[in-house]
C-alpha cells in the first residue's frame, strides 16, 4: 500500500478513512497544539545559521507569543534538546537524536552506507546518498573525501530538485498535481504542504524555474537512468547520480559521486563513474530487497521525572510526542499504533493524537495501519548538529568544567608527534602558560599527548617515538625513549595521564581521553594548575572525577552527531 505522506500537491493518494485520514493544511482536530509549536520552534533554531539565538527572536520567527517560546524553552532545555546560554538559545547535540532516530528507521545509512564509502574508496571521489522529501532531495548518506572542494553538504541538507542530480531522477515520479503545484510553491518561498517556509535549504532554490526544461530534464533522466549536474549548485561542481529502486520499482534514494571542474567535465566524470555507480546501485536495490530482522521500537519515556522538576512550566504533551517520534525510529521499518504506544508507555489514544499531528506536520507517513519517520524530521537541525567541529561540541562541556574546579581545561588532537590545541577555556588566574587555539606543543612531555599516543597501536607509536629528539625542557621532562614508551603504556593502561612539571616548572597536568561513536580515541582533554595547588595525588582525586566526567558528556555528543565518522573538522 503507498504510503500517505503529506506531498506537496496536496492530499495524498492513501485511504482517506481510517484511523488517520489524509493530512490537510489546517491542523486536524486533535492535533497536539504544544507538540505543534515544540516542533516549530526547533525548525526556527535549526533554519537561521547563528548559533544563538533570544527568545524575543524565535517568538518573531515562529508567529508565537513570548510566553509560549518560553515554556518550550523551558521544556526543550529541561529534555536537553536546547541549551541556554545566558539569555540565549542554542540547539544541543542531543537534539540530533531526531535525525538519528529518523536515520535508524529508514535503514539507509545501515543497509547502504558501507556500499557508498567503498564506491568513495575505488573512485578517489565523494559519493552521496539523498532521498526525496518532498519536492527536494535530501542528503542521508555522505562519504566525503577530504580535498579542497568549495562547498561540502552534511547529512541532513536539503537541495531544491532543480539543482541537483538527484532532483531530476525524483522528480521523473512527479504526478501532474505535482507538476502544477511546483512553480507556484518555488514562487511563493514555500516548501512543504502546511504552507510554511523551512527555508532550511543548504542552497537557494530558483525562484522562476524553468517547468518544461526541468520536466524534459526529468525524463530523459529516468529513460537513461541516470542524472548529471553539470555545475548547478556552483561553479566547479559536477556530480552524477543513479536511482536506487525498492522491489516494487519506487525510488528510495540515489546515489551520487561527486567531483571538481579541477578534475573531470560533467562528461569525463560519467565515463569514469557511471558504471561502478551502477554496479554499486544494483548492490545497494539487492540489499533493500533483502528482509529487514523484525525489531519492536523501544524507548526510555523521558518527560516523567522533569514533570515533577519543572511543575507547570513542563509541557507534557510536547515530551511525549516528542517520544513517539523517537519511538517510531527507534528500529528500522514502520510500526503499529500499539507498539507505539508500549514502546513509549502511553496510552493509545495519547500515541494517536501524537501521531496524527507528527503525520499533519510532514514528519510522519502512514499507510493508515503502520506509521514509519519521513526525511523531513532531518530538518530539525541534524546538519547543523553534524557540522559542529570537536571544539563546538566540546566547549560548553569545557566552560562547566571550569566553573566547577576552578582550573583552566583544554582539548587537544594528535597531530603527528604533536599535539594541537583545538579548544581552550582558561581561568582568571593567571598562569604563566598561556595557550592559544591552534597551538602545537611535543606530545610526549604533556598529559594530553601522552594519553593520545597510548591510542595509537604500536607499531605507529614506535615509528613516533624513534622520529622524536625528546628535548629536556626542566629537570623532570622524560627524555629516555623506554620510559616515555612506559609512561603511554601506563596512560592506556590507566585511562588518563598526569604530567608533572615536564614541560615547564610549576605546571602539572592530567588528562583523559575522548571516544568518537565507534569508541576510537579522537581527542584529549586536560585540567592544568600550578603544581603548589597539590600534590599529584590531591590532584588525581579531586580532578579526575569531574575530568572524566566531562570527557563522557563530548563522547556521548560525538556520538550523536556522527553517523558516519571519519570527517569531523577539528
Ligand atoms: C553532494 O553529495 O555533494 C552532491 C550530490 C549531488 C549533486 C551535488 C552535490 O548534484
């Protein structure tokens, strides 16, 4: 049965009884009003590219009163969705668990997400999965390669389909409601069937398309198979793509490989990509058809305890359907009502009415009996959450380290025998030390360099260790090579590294590392403090704890924020 999403040319095609009948603009009666503005409000901090953002603002940008911004802040910040910083707003990586949850429930980057970064490695090029959100593509996969190219999309990006390679291949399954409908929505700035403009496109979409050259475009696409974007989005860039197809011949996705001008024509890049392309779609369609294990949705209710925090403040109603979202992508395919509902611990009337709005405001589809994620909940901020470097997702867990003992922390990455300072948060005492961003110090007299080359595997720790002329820089600096080795052993073996004035009299370290998603060690991050402070066991016990703590709070953020690891900028 097609599923019953809301499209863009208005009701959609589904049984228009039932349980959920098709979505119109005017939200169904017992659409969940809190649920609705929550979801408004996290669509206006993920579309404006600032960082922060006042309340005063989001209440102009979302049409609600102030009050009301405030309660769904209150509640938002309560779930850890939001951060409030100051006066300000800020979207927090847990607020990428939407996109994650949306990701897991289409089994995309699972199934296929391996499939694109081989194609990546055999090709020296950047492949990219998107699939069809509406009238747009969506970015759900991305194996990029790390050169100088001039723009780089993150999972969760948005291109208008004229712009696009994938645009065309989608747009070849356009009905002739669509096709109407199309001009006018690009005309009027809007992009989804409620009449709102997300605005969330990582670029503009035209505003006077030319129809009939993008609808011949189309179909030449889809009788070729394939699709070419000869430097649509800029100049330079030239990418081709291939629908991938599901058993009953729908398109769910295609997969593009992408270059540079520097490196091939929009010609020469089909010559030499299109048919490994194909090659890897026809895998990609064999690994759709093969049957998903069937798994229930389950997720940890999260509003209950904070009902009691927060009082009245707490919009319930928001929590919980925020849960049924999360629910519905907790394990891949489409779910039941009711294991919806024992998946959140709601009752199913409560599940309903959330359900009914979530699928009202485009995040849902339904073919009336099973409910399943669309793309559009990617809109709520996952690209700008995928695009935080290590020190943004490290500096607000840094700044309440600080504020708790009262010493200056830092994060740093390894950067061959060095180390390189990527944040910094000093304290107002004054240290003789005074580091700045950027800074590259020898690892192997400081406690961050020592617990990064513990995480190396030994055969490059030893090539490292015989490339450095380790210099003595006071009487304690460990210059033998054995002991340094030793020293990282122990750091590995320990967890964390204290260095003692080896690097400059007076000043004593400890650090731990940090994990991305797959538990590598990508980074360090340390307390430094005079040595007169204490001694290094005084030290240990009362910095260790909180320093350990910190380092779990910015794993756990990279973790949900790298679907595909391997290319966070630093
Ligand atoms: C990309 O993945 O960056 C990409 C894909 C298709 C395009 C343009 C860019 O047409």
């Amino acid at each position: 049965m097609p599923e019953t999403a809301p499209t863009p040319s208005g009701p959609p095609s589904g049984p228009s009884s039932g349980p959920l009948s098709g979505p119109s603009s005017a939200p169904p009666e017992e659409s969940v009003g809190p649920l609705e503005r929550g979801l408004a409000l996290l669509r206006a901090m993920a579309v404006d590219p600032a960082v922060r953002q006042r309340p005063s603002d989001l209440a102009r940008a979302t049409g609600l009163a102030r009050s009301t911004v405030d309660r769904i802040a209150t509640t938002l910040v309560g779930l850890g969705y939001l951060r409030s910083d100051g006066r300000d707003l800020v979207l927090a990586p847990r607020a990428a668990e939407f996109g994650n949850a949306y990701l897991t429930g289409s089994g995309l980057p699972d199934r296929l997400g391996s499939l694109a970064v081989e194609l990546a490695d055999r090709l020296d090029e950047s492949v990219s999965i998107a699939v069809p959100d509406g009238d747009d593509a969506r970015f759900v996969v991305q194996a990029t390669r790390r050169r100088a190219m001039a723009v780089s999309f993150r999972i969760g990006d948005l291109l208008p389909a004229e712009r696009c390679a994938p645009g065309a291949l989608f747009a070849a399954e356009w009905d002739e409601g669509r096709w109407d409908a199309w001009p006018r929505r690009r005309a009027n700035g809007v992009d989804d069937a409620n009449g709102t403009d997300d605005g969330g496109y990582a670029v503009e979409p035209s505003s006077a398309p030319d129809v009939v050259g993008f609808r011949e475009l189309a179909q030449a696409s889809a009788v070729r198979g394939w699709s070419v974007d000869d430097q649509l989005i800029e100049p330079g860039l030239v990418a081709v793509s291939v629908p991938v197809r599901d058993p009953s011949g729908a398109t769910v996705c295609a997969v593009s490989v992408v270059s540079h001008t520097s490196r091939h024509d929009a010609a020469s890049l089909t010559g030499h990509a299109l048919p490994r392309l194909r090659d890897t779609a026809r895998e990609m369609e064999r690994r759709l058809a093969l049957p998903a294990a069937p798994a229930a949705p389950a997720v940890p209710p999260s509003g209950r305890r904070l009902k009691e925090e927060l009082g009245s403040g707490f919009l319930q109603s928001l929590a919980r359907g925020l849960d049924v979202l999360l629910a519905l992508g907790a394990a891949p395919g489409s779910h039941p009502l009711a294991a919806v509902a024992r998946a959140t611990g709601l009752p199913r009337a409560t599940a309903r009415r959330a359900l009914i709005t979530l699928r009202h405001l485009g995040y849902v589809g339904s073919d009336g009996e099973r409910f399943r994620l669309l793309p559009r909940v990617l809109g709520l901020g996952y690209a700008r959450l995928a695009g935080l470097s290590l020190a943004e997702i490290a500096e607000p867990h840094l700044i309440d380290l600080v504020l708790r003992v009262h010493e200056s922390a830092s994060m740093a990455v390894l950067d061959g025998p060095d180390i390189r300072y990527v944040a910094r948060v000093p304290t107002t005492r004054i240290m003789r030390l005074d580091l700045a961003v950027g800074t590259r110090l020898p690892a192997y007299p400081t406690s961050m360099g020592r617990v990064l080359l513990g995480a190396l595997p030994e055969p490059e720790l030893a090539s490292l260790l015989a490339e450095m002329t380790p210099t003595r820089f006071t009487e304690a600096t460990v210059t033998d090579r054995a002991a340094l080795a030793a020293a990282v052993r122990a750091a590995a073996r320990d967890g964390h590294a204290l260095v003692d004035q080896e690097l400059e009299e007076g000043l004593r370290s400890v650090a731990v590392p940090v994990h991305d998603g797959l538990g590598r060690v990508v980074a360090a991050v340390n307390v430094a403090l005079h040595a007169g402070r204490g001694t290094p066991d005084e030290v240990r016990a009362a910095l260790l704890p909180p320093l350990s703590e910190a380092a779990r709070a910015i794993s756990a953020d990279l973790a949900l924020t790298d679907r595909l690891p391997g290319a966070r900028p630093a």
